[in-house]
C-alpha cells in the first residue's frame, strides 16, 4: 500500500513521528511536509503548498495520511483532479479545541483563536477515520466540540459530533525507544544529590512557572538537589527560565536544549525524578523518554499520563492538583532517592516503542483503504 503523509508542521515531534512511520512500516510511505515553523500559518496556508508539492509529484497513493496542522478540507478541493477517490486518515497531536492557548496571544483577545479550531474541526469531519494520540486527547476534543459548535449564531450541525466519534480511535505515537536505550551509558554514575530533570519545551502549556516556584521553595526549605534542564527553546519563551537560572545556579547541572540526541540520553540516565507540572499534555513524549531512561516520574492525576502507568501504581507516582501536595510530595522523592534508583519504571514504556506499534498503524490504516472497496 502506498501512503501521502501529508504534514504542514514537519518539525519537532511531528517529523520524528512521520519520519519513524515511514522508516518502520511495511506500506511505501512518502512524505510531504514544510519546515516546523509559524504554526498559524502552517495551519492556514500549508494546504495551499502541499496540494503544490503533492501535484508535482508521481506518487500515486493509495491513502492520505494527514496531520491535525493541515487544513483537508483546502487540500482535497485543491487536488480533487487526483484525490476524489483516495481515503484519507486524520492524525491528532494535538488540537486547537481543547489546547488551553497562552494568555499572551493576541488572537486570544482579538477572538481570532476560534478559526484554528474550526479548521480541525472541518478536517475531521472531511476524513474518512480519525486517530488521536491518547484515550484523553479523544475525550477531551469529543467533549468540547459540542459547546465550541454552540458559540454560532444558527445550523450548528451539534449531530456532526456523533459523525466523528464514530470514525475516531486512537493510535498511541510511536517512539524510538530501542534507539534511546541503545545510547544510554553502560554504567550509570549517579550524583549525590538527586537530580530533577525538565525536558518539555519552554512553552506556556508545560506550566514552568509552578515547576521552578517549587524548587525555589525547596531550596529554602534547605532541600538539596541538583537540576538538568532541557528542551526546545523558542525565541518567546516565558521568563521563568531565565529567573530559574540565577536562583538556581549553585544547583544546575546543565540548563538548555542540547542539539545530540546521545547528548540528550545521556542526560536522562543521570537524572532521578521527572517532577511534572503541565497544564496540557495529549500524550507526553517527553516523559516517555524520561521513563524509558528509569527517570522516575512525579505526575499530576490528570490529562493522558494515567494512560501511561497501571492503576495500581497511581498513588504512587501520582499527585492531586494541589501545590502543596506536589512540593511535599517532591521533597519525600528527594531525600528517598537512593531507594527511588532502585525502580524500574522503563518497564511501562516499551509498549510505546514502534517496533511494536507499528503492525497496529499498518493494519488500521489498511482497513481505512479496505472500506472503501
């Protein structure tokens, strides 16, 4: 089977993700995707550029495998020449529904954010299946989708919710976990301290001003530990970061985005405890590789991370939503964790590996094609 993947946003853990799709499956996958940048845009216009790229190119697929970042809609009746009579799947990330938008946006304010949600929305309505990345992503776009609907003046068509549903299921993202443990060191030295790790990108969403307000109050409380912070860092970033990284100087141990993946590992495997604190998270890869890396997690009882641990390891590696709750919770972890290093949590990840999930992608999306004859 041959499949257009079709990827406005080719950047980030959308193009690890497409990349590592067509590296593994069995069908002949193609590419076609923009640059990781200027995601309104790309949401706007990408349509425009990719119906150009795929028009140019003899791929004749079988299945159109698109993102949430591509307007279908657009693209579909751009190519209708080519692609009247190929299925196409919807993949979610993420969406712009039910994704808590920073305050600082202008289009917040200018009510302009309205439109990024309606452009999933008609996308999914124009697929023949849709997959999201975790059971919460799903949940959460269903259950917003009826009151988003509400906000128009007449025809709000509240019966195209039940339309999506039906075609909806999930396909957790693959990740290159066999690659992550191949580059982890052979022997381990662990600091004397426990090291708390960041490796989300410095974005609003991922909530650092709690996460590092936390250590702040650690290190009065006269609770030592060390830190590595990592991640992608964009030209806006919240200034947390920059405030962490004066009041935390005797305690860092590496602060800032490392472009080696070896690097990276390598800086997981020395670190103990994953302290998490964001306010939206569709899945987590970041805490994934965290995990896999037998960094310990410290999680809030919410969005898709009780999808990633069995329940009865909740009350274990999970916390209320109640600061006060977290940093005590926090504190315990750090002075326990010579006991800490001895769990296994990497265990919880493997099933997340695409040398397992693939077959999974493989055979859904050949059912999508499969219906259609």
């Amino acid at each position: 089977m041959r499949i257009a993947l079709l990827e406005p946003f080719l950047g980030g853990s959308h193009r690890q993700w497409a990349e590592d799709y067509a590296r593994y499956s069995s069908h002949e996958i193609k590419i076609f995707g923009l640059s990781g940048h200027h995601w309104k845009w790309r949401m706007h216009g990408g349509a425009v550029s990719i119906s150009r790229l795929f028009s140019e190119s003899s791929f004749k697929p079988d299945l159109l495998l698109a993102s949430d970042m591509l307007d279908l809609n657009a693209f579909l009746s751009l190519t209708r020449a080519t692609t009247h009579h190929i299925p196409a799947a919807l993949y979610f990330h993420e969406n712009q529904l039910s994704y808590p938008w920073s305050p600082t946006d202008a289009d917040v304010s200018l009510q302009r954010d309205n439109h990024y949600s309606f452009i999933n929305y008609t996308s999914a309505l124009s697929a023949n299946k849709i997959f999201f990345n975790s059971s919460y992503h799903q949940e959460s776009f269903l259950k917003a989708l009826p009151e988003f609907l509400k906000m128009f003046p007449d025809h709000q068509e509240l019966n195209s919710v039940e339309e999506i549903k039906n075609k909806s299921g999930v396909l957790y993202p693959g990740i290159n976990l066999q690659k992550i443990k191949s580059l982890q060191p052979e022997k381990i030295e662990h600091h004397e301290r426990a090291v708390i790790l960041w490796n989300h990108r410095w974005e609003y969403d991922k909530n650092p001003e709690t996460f590092f307000n936390t250590l702040f109050e650690l290190k009065e409380r006269g609770v030592e530990f060390k830190l590595v912070v990592l991640g992608e860092k964009f030209n806006r970033y919240p200034k947390n970061f920059d405030t962490a990284r004066e009041k935390l100087v005797e305690e860092i141990l590496q602060f800032g985005f490392v472009e080696s993946q070896k690097e990276y590992v390598q800086w997981l495997s020395v670190c103990d405890i994953l302290p998490v604190t964001s306010i939206q998270d569709f899945f987590g890869i970041s805490v994934i590789e965290a995990m896999s890396c037998n960094v310990i997690p410290l999680l809030p009882k919410r969005l898709a991370y009780p999808e990633h641990l069995p329940e009865s390891l909740h009350n274990t590696f999970f916390y209320e939503e109640n600061n006060r709750e977290f940093t005590n919770r926090l504190q315990r972890m750090i002075f326990d964790v010579k006991i800490l290093r001895k769990q296994q949590v990497a265990q919880f990840t493997e099933r997340y590996d695409w040398k397992k999930l693939v077959s999974k992608y493989d055979s859904e999306l050949e059912k999508v094609v499969n219906v259609g004859k």
